[in-house]
C-alpha cells in the first residue's frame, strides 16, 4: 500500500483509535472502517443497536463478570498463540488490537495490511466520548508484519 514508509505510514499510524458514540442506549456497535484505498482514509460509520456478532466477538456472561474474547477473522486452520479472554466487571472498558496481512490465494498480487481495534464497555457507558479516554483493559496482538520475498 501507499502508506508503508515514510510521511504516509506517519499519518496512517496516527489514525485515531477511538471516536465518540453516536449514542449511550446498549447494546450498541459502531463500527468504523477507514480504508487507504477508499476516500484515502476518511472514516465511515455504521451502528446497530444490538450485541456484536458471535463471530467477531465471544462474549459470555459470568454473573457480574463478561468474558470477552476476539474472534480473529485468519485463514481457518492457522494456528497462532493468542492472549486469553479479558474479564471485565460493569462499567470497565477493553481495547483489543489485532493486525493482519492478508494476499489473494490465487495469482500474483499485493500484500495488504489491517489494523482491527474492538473497543467494548461493559453495561452503560454514559457518555458519548468514552472510548476517547484510555481503556480499563488493553490487548495488544499487533505484530511485525514484515514480507520476506523468496529469491
């Protein structure tokens, strides 16, 4: 991609990670998608006002506790270490990160590169801009996504 040094791999990083809420009523997805090869960056929005999909988001409740686990969207089979699920108590916040590099199967074609960040609270909110503040819980499964050209 365009951005991968450089002044474009700057602005690219510093891409926010969090925007305020369209609203405070759960359960409630926003998400957010801004995509280098689409309007170069400027995000665009959905909201449902329903739990997130079980496969992009394990939740199971433990009486006052949510386990939350990441369903990682990979090629099925791929067997990677992963951090465990995060507990999380009413009124707590996550972060999770996870990177991937993705090419076709078929033919000769670019690597391109995805950052996926879940930011999930636990019961009410309360205000619009809370994922802007740092989160109770982080998950960092960013890696080094380096391509190694065979010779």
């Amino acid at each position: 991609m365009r951005s991968r040094s450089g002044s474009a791999a700057s602005r690219r990083n510093g891409l926010p990670v969090a925007f305020p809420l369209p609203g405070t009523i759960a359960p409630l997805v926003h998400e957010v998608w801004m995509r280098e090869w689409e309007d170069d960056f400027a995000p665009t929005f959905s909201t449902r006002f329903e739990r997130p999909k079980k496969d992009t988001v394990l939740l199971r409740d433990d009486g006052d506790v949510v386990r939350v686990m990441l369903v990682p969207d990979q090629t099925p089979g791929v067997i990677t270490r992963r951090p465990p699920g995060v507990r999380l108590h009413a009124g707590e916040r996550l972060r999770w990160q996870i990177t991937y590099r993705h090419k076709a199967l078929f033919g000769p074609s670019q690597w391109w590169y995805r950052l996926d960040t879940l930011n999930l609270a636990v019961g009410s909110v309360g205000d619009v801009d809370a994922f802007l503040a740092p989160p109770t819980s982080f998950v960092d499964e960013r890696h080094q996504l380096v391509r190694y050209d065979r010779v």
